[in-house]
C-alpha cells in the first residue's frame, strides 16, 4: 500500500514490504489514515477539522522482529528536510525500546515481540520537525493496540478440590463447583472456558466403576449421574477434572477433586444375640447384672451408629436400668431396686434398641430390634457383701502369671463360708481362691484384646455363701489395664545402598524402627553405634522421632559393611535391640542410583577377596591341564610299551619299519569308491592314538554303507577264522590261507571283489608275523615266549597307530597282512 500525501498536513498508511506477516496486516490496518485535513468552507476562509485516527493493531509474540507498522510523512517534505521523532511509553518511557521511528523516512517499528499480558495498548504521539528543531506539524496522537493470541494455559483455583454427598443420593444432586481462570483476552475464545470430568476412581479401588458424576462444562458444577452411592460399600471418590480454552479445543490443565461419600442412617441397630440369662441378688441396688450387645452398619462414632436402649416390658416397678456404654455402644443392665425373692423369683424383660439419630426415610422398614433378658433372683439369707462394687484393680499387662490382684474381696455378715466363682471371664485371665476368693492372673494381659476397651477389662464376681441353700452376689470387676514396654523396637530396613562421593549431602541410608509398644513405650527412638571401630567410619543422624540416616564419616572405599546398629525405645525401662545392617558402598550417579553393582565384587568387606578367587580359579585350571596332560600321556604309553612289558615297543635299536613289504592294491572295483587310504598301512608312521571317528571299517567302507552279498542268503553265521598262532614260523603260509578261505566264504563281509590280496611272503621273511596281533582282545589266551626262537628281528614291531586299530578290533581277514 503506498502512503499518499493530501494537503499540507501527515497521513499514515500501511505499506506492503514482502512479509507475510506485513500482508496479513492489510486485514487489521485501514489502509490510508488521516490524522489532520484541512478543508475549504468556501470563499477565502480556510478551518482545520480534526480526524478520528484508527488504532493500529499488532499481535503479540510476533517473531518477525523488527516490524514496520505504520509510516508518516509530511507535505513539508517538499519545501525543505523533515525529521519525524516519537515519543511516549514503549519508546522513551516504560516500557522503553518497544518501538522506533526512522527520523528520515517516517517509518514506525516494533522492535521485540509484544505481550498483551503486559501492555494492552499504547498511546504514542509522532512529530515532525525541521533539522533546527521547530515544529512543522502539530504532534499527532497514534495509538497501537496488542491483539491476543491463545499463549496462556487455564488454570483451576485449586490442585485439588474436596466435596461431600451423602449416600443414595438422587441423580442431578449437587456436589461442589470447581473455577479456572484464563490470563487471556476474556473478550475472545481464547479465554472461554470448558470443564470436563475425565478419570474417576472409587475409595476403596474398584468398588464402583460406572461413572457417578457428572460436570456442567460452562460453570463447573459437579453433580451427581447416577444411582448407587452407598457408604457401606464406598467411602469416596477421587475424580480428575479438566479444563480447556477455546471451547473445549485449546490448552488445557487438570486437577483433583476428592468426593466423600457421607453415610446417613438408613441401618437400624440389631441386638446379638437376642435372648440372654442374668442373675441379680435381692436386697441388693445400683449394681450391674450384665451386658446385651447391638450391631450398626453405619459409621462409627456418629449418631447414626450410637444406640440407646429401652426396657419395654417387664419392668413395671422400675426395678431395672439400662444405659449405653459410649465406647463399646453395649447396654449395661443393672439393678435400680431392691429385688425380693419371696416376692418374684424371675423378671422376663424385653429390650428394644434404636439409634440417637433418627432412621432415614430410604431405611428399611423393619420393625425395631428387641431382645429377651430373663433375670433369674437370687435369694439371700443376709447374703454375703462385696467391699466394692465394682472391684477396681489397676494392673500391668505384662504380669507375671501367679500374681495377687485382689483379695477379701467380700464377706458374710453372718460369718458363712464363702465360696469364690468368676462368672465373666472372657479371655481367661483370672484364677479365683474358691475359699478365699484372691484373684490371681492366669497369665499375661493383652491391651490388645477386643474385650478390652479404654484399656479396661471387665469380669464379673460372684461369691455364694454355703450355709442355708448357697446364696450368691455378684461383683463387676474392672480391671484398668497400664501398657508396659515388653516388645523390643525393630530396625528397618536391614540393608542397603550408599553413594561413596563425598561431599553429597543426600549420601546416606535412611533408618526406621517401629514398636508394637504403645506410646509412651515406643518412640521418640534412639539410634547408636556400639562399636568403637564402627563409630570411627560411620555416624548415625536423627532425622525426627522414628528416623536416622546412617552416613560414613569419612571416605570409605566401595564394598559392602556390615554396620551394627543400637536402637532403643523411649519405655520404662527402655528396651533395646542390635541389628546388623549391611550396607553396600558404591558410586553413584546423578539420579543417587548406584553406576553399578561391581562394588559388592571388587570393593567387599566381608568373604573371599577377588584376588584370593582369581587364585583359587588360576589352580583350579592348572590342575585341570595337568589331568589332560596325565590322560594324554597314558594314551600315548598305550601305544609304545616299554621293552619286556608287551609285544609292540615304541623304542627300538634297529627300526625295522623300512623292510614291510608293500603290495599293490588289489580288487576294488566300481562300489569300493570309500576305501580308506591303505597308504598308511604301506607306509607306517607313529602319529600316536587317533580318534575313534577316524579308523575306518575294516572292509574299507563306512559304516552303514557297506556293499551285500548277493551270492549268499542274508542271515548267514560267520565261519571260525583260525585264531591259533602257529607253532612254528613255516606253518604262517597255512595259517594264512585258512583265513582267507574263511573269508571268502563268510555271507557277512563285503563281496571278494573288494578284498585285497596279499601274497606270502615266504620262509624266512624279514616282516614278522602279524597274526598275533589279535591277542589284544584276549592277552590271557597268548603265549609270546615263542617269540624269542623267531629272531631278533621279530621281538619287536612297529605298526602305525591305523594298523594297529584294524587288528585290534578283528580276525585275520583279507585285508590282514
């Protein structure tokens, strides 16, 4: 847009520099603007008439910085030099430097991007003046507006909200309201708010898992959605609140909002059991004959679960009372007048119980619960007294069984012998002296009793006299229960990791103990170290009542330690215990996790060192080398016996290897492609013991492969080769031939087409007879003296390791030499 010069007075317009930025502000710009015209009202006269300037408008956290706005100039241009200055806030007042004009063309930029949270608008006034200074034009007021973008997250009043409903509550039952506010334009979507309810989770878990409640999106008013809130099955809900600008499609934030679940009485009180036996003395008033119990599903403690109870009948003359224990919430019956045995042996009374708080419309309609007491008078002929009524006795928990807790108890105004029962004893902590009527404990009390309440325990005595029919009279006694410190504090936890870094504040192992002492037999606690050499490394540090950090004192390599703990309870007297506690030294990272766990390893305190394991590893496999090097060793003596200890020596003056006589291959043919290499038996050399995979068959074939005989049945018995050595070296030509005849004849070797024929050697033959080899498999049946009358050339022998497996392991056959 070009900026176009009217009269003799400024305009302002907007000019089109390439950006984006700059052609989108065509939309919120007028074009051309015209802070003063001058206009003619006809004849000579001339009157200035002032013209409403349009705010500029720019948007805030532009990036495209600096940006022109807006540009004026001055018709003096053309008579002489302009200079257009600005001033006002965001130029030469707070906030400064948020604006500029260029003296000479008139240009007006913001310099750094705008924050409408901070400044809405501003007002700037813009001069044009001559280079002397003077005034060429009156100042002229321009006023820049910040437009708002959507960079401000709602955000709700609380982190998390509470509320209440009561149970069975109605759907559409208000609940609470929860708020948000907006930093943005309050005028734009940016700032309309939307609530929506996006998680619900029910106290205790998983109780209820339709969905409760609902939300007005606008206001923020939580209601409730549907039936089902009952207090006896769930205590509350914890719900997840958000909230969105822009309708529901901006930014958004979260929060809680915790509902509990209010009980209301809709349980009516129910007696259990509903009939009891109670005994009452004549003559006798204001004492307790017994108690009746009553059950409530509502809330502890309130009024919807508190009880009161009635006599309804058989109680015309008020005999008797009942009240409410404001503990137990158990109804104490008790004597209110005398009672006369000639004039009533028996009261049938009839109970009925009911809340404090009225039942609740949504309660069931049952009748009220009541209870039978049938109170049974005991006749007395003066009947023996108690001194007290009730027995009152304060005692330890932790008694010793067998000790004293009360005696003369009570007496007979007519002397009489007493005798001594405990009626009410529930947990059997009581002996009674029939005679003598002393109480003793039985064994430790426990506080922890359900039957005991306030750390009381309640027993009921009763004393008979034994003269004139046994007349009896009961006693309550209380027993005030007082916590002794008889459990030791336990430390926790018993193990665990330290940074080695020195200098971290945070290093150290948080400790705790607990106590199953009540107060003020458990904490505060107090944690020491015993050993004097621990002490020197370590130190431990009270945290609060319950806790302590275990920390080194000085640097200590990384390795585990074993730091033994003291801690001590605040009893009388204070117990105490020791607890070893290891703990594992090592470098840690940023996050105080350990960098690994080698520390154990290589930095430990306690067992076998890793150079004592590398030691005891590097034996371990010298004594296995030394093993194969015995095996191996054996092997090899297999092979070469020593002179007078077998037939084959593997040490010889005269090496006799070089005269066998080596033959030509004979047979084969087409199927005795698998022949293995006869050049060792030509040619032998001593290679030791080989692999068992490595000898061949001793047809030349491999197994499993092995060519049939077609000219013989399948399943034929082999014949007897001749297994006898000559007696005398001529005969060896014979023996020869009958194992190859054997041979031949046998159905279970290979065809004689692939047998390798040898021919005899002939008297007096440098080569040694072969055949006695065989004895291998049966040295027992051998005799080698004959040996010696054979010559010196066949004591000893030299086979490779091949020829000596192939004749091993079978009879002269035709592969036999």
């Amino acid at each position: 847009n070009k900026v176009v010069v009217v009269g003799g007075f400024l305009m302002f317009g907007i000019l089109n520099v390439g950006s984006s930025s700059q052609a989108g502000r065509e939309d919120l710009n007028p074009v051309v603007l015209y802070p003063w015209r001058q206009r003619s009202s006809g004849g000579l006269s001339r009157v200035k008439r002032d013209w409403i300037i349009p705010p500029i408008r720019v948007l805030e956290n532009s990036k495209q910085v600096p940006e022109n706005l807006v540009q004026i100039k001055s018709d003096k241009i053309f008579t002489g030099e302009v200079i257009y200055k600005l001033e006002g806030p965001g130029v030469d007042q707070d906030p400064k430097d948020l604006f500029e004009i260029d003296d000479k063309t008139g240009w007006i930029r913001s310099m750094i991007p705008l924050d409408r949270e901070k400044n809405r608008s501003f007002t700037l006034k813009a001069f044009a003046l001559s280079p002397s200074g003077e005034r060429l034009e009156n100042p002229s007021t321009i006023e820049i507006v910040v437009l708002d973008q959507n960079d401000n997250r709602p955000n709700f009043s609380q982190k998390e909200f509470a509320g209440s409903v009561s149970e069975f509550s109605v759907p559409g039952t208000s609940v609470m309201s929860v708020t948000a506010t907006d930093a943005d334009d309050p005028t734009t979507d940016n700032a309309i708010l939307s609530y929506s309810i996006i998680g619900q989770e029910s106290i205790p878990p998983l109780r209820i898992n339709k969905t409760m409640f609902g939300i007005n999106n606008e206001t923020g008013a939580i209601y409730t959605r549907d039936v089902g809130l009952d207090w006896e099955v769930v205590k509350g809900f914890r719900l997840t609140l958000q909230v969105a600008d822009m309708s529901g499609m901006g930014l958004t934030s979260l929060a809680n909002a915790v509902i509990h679940v209010t009980d209301i009485n809709n349980n009516p009180p129910r007696f259990s059991p509903d009939l009891y036996t109670m005994s009452a003395v004549e003559n006798k008033v204001d004492f307790v004959i017994g108690w009746v119990n009553a059950t409530d599903n509502d809330e502890p403690g309130t009024g919807n679960w508190e009880t009161k109870y009635t006599i309804a009948k058989g109680n015309p003359s008020r005999n008797f009372a009942i009240r409410t224990d404001p503990v137990t919430n158990e109804g104490i019956l008790s004597v209110l007048k005398a009672l006369d045995y000639e004039t009533q042996e028996v009261y049938t009374l009839t109970l009925t119980v009911e809340n404090v708080n009225p039942l609740s419309i949504k309660a069931p309609k049952d009748p009220v619960s009541s209870a039978t007491v049938v109170v049974t008078v005991v006749n007395e002929n003066e009947a023996p007294r108690f001194n007290k009524d009730p027995i009152e006795i304060v005692v330890l928990e932790s008694v010793e069984p067998g000790t004293v807790l009360a005696s003369n108890i009570a007496y007979d105004p007519d002397n009489a012998k007493l005798k001594y029962d405990i009626l009410r004893d529930p947990e059997g902590w009581l002996i009674i002296n029939h005679e003598t009527g002393e109480i003793t404990a039985r064994k430790p009390f426990n506080v922890r009793s359900p039957h005991v309440k306030n750390n009381i325990y309640n027993a009921v005595i009763r004393v008979t006299d034994t003269d004139a029919g046994g007349i009896s009279t009961t006693a309550s006694l209380v027993i005030t229960l007082r916590e002794t410190n008889d459990f030791f504090p336990q430390l926790f936890p018993l193990m665990g990791t330290v940074c080695s870094e020195s200098g971290r504040e945070t290093s150290g192992l948080f400790l705790s103990a607990v106590d199953v002492d009540l107060p003020p037999h458990a904490e505060p606690f107090t944690f020491q170290l015993q050993d004097i050499n621990v002490s020197a490394n370590w130190t431990i540090i009270h945290v609060n009542e319950t806790h302590a950090v275990l920390r080194p004192l000085v640097e200590l390599e990384t390795g585990e330690y074993a730091v033994t703990v003291l801690v001590t309870d605040s009893g009388t007297p204070s117990l105490g215990a020791y607890a070893q506690v290891n703990v594992t030294l090592c470098p840690c990272g940023k996050d105080s996790e350990c960098k690994t766990e080698a520390a154990a390893i290589f930095g430990t305190r306690v067992g076998v060192s890793f150079i004592a394991l590398l030691v005891i590893m590097a034996s371990i496999a010298l004594l296995l080398l030394l093993l194969l090097l015995a095996v191996a060793v054996g092997n090899c003596r297999r092979h070469h016996m020593k002179k007078g200890e077998g037939l084959l020596v593997g040490e010889s003056d005269e090496d006799i290897r070089d005269n066998v006589l080596n033959y030509d291959e004979q047979g084969g043919g087409e199927e005795d492609e698998n022949a293995f290499n006869i050049d060792l038996l030509r040619n032998p050399v001593d290679v030791g013991p080989l692999p068992i995979s490595f000898y061949p068959p001793i047809t030349g074939i491999p197994r499993g492969k092995q060519p049939l005989r077609k000219d013989y049945p399948d399943n034929l018995p082999s014949p007897s080769y001749p297994r006898k050595p000559p007696a005398v070296p001529t005969d060896i030509e014979d023996f020869i031939n009958d194992g190859l005849e054997a041979a031949d004849h046998d159905p279970n070797v290979p065809p004689y087409d692939t047998a390798l024929i040898y021919d005899y050697e002939g008297d007096g033959s440098l080569a040694g007879s072969l055949s006695s080899i065989a004895s291998a498999s049966s040295d027992g049946d051998q005799d080698y003296d004959y040996l010696n009358d054979w010559g010196p050339r066949f004591k000893k022998l030299l086979l490779s390791s091949d020829a000596i497996h192939f004749l091993l392991n079978s009879t002269l056959t035709p592969y036999s030499a």
